[in-house]
C-alpha cells in the first residue's frame, strides 16, 4: 500500500462522507474513481461493505481503485 494510494483513498473518502447518506457517497465514490455510476448490485454491496460505519469509505475506496475499469482503459 504505497503512500499515494493511502492518501488517495483518504481524500476520496472524506470527499464522499459529505455528501447527506450513504447511497450517495457511494454513487459520488463510483462516480470520482471508475466513471459511472454503481448498478443497483454495487449499490447494495457498497452499503453492506460500509454498514454505516463512515471510517470504512476509505476502505471502499481503496476497493474501487483496485477494480478493472479502474486499472485499464478501455
């Protein structure tokens, strides 16, 4: 975990933690890393992932940037 991606995810997460619930900060947090929004199915997971604890939208972060629509441009 090299410093830049720990920094990364840091901004991300404390960007995406202002926004008012968790279904949106996961939206903007798919939205700033891959492009697009999540599917109903990402949505889903992405809220089971974080289950309401805000510390681990850093974590949810650090998955997305390691997603394959992340690393490779189509």
């Amino acid at each position: 975990n090299d410093q830049m991606v720990e920094s990364a995810t840091a901004k991300l997460a404390e960007r995406v933690a202002a926004e008012p619930d968790l279904p949106a900060a996961a939206r903007r947090a798919f939205r700033e890393t891959i492009g697009r929004p999540p599917t109903s199915i990402e949505l889903d997971r992405a809220a089971s992932y974080v289950a309401g604890d805000n510390s681990r939208l850093k974590d949810l972060g650090w998955l997305l940037y390691n997603l394959d629509e992340f690393l490779f441009i189509k």
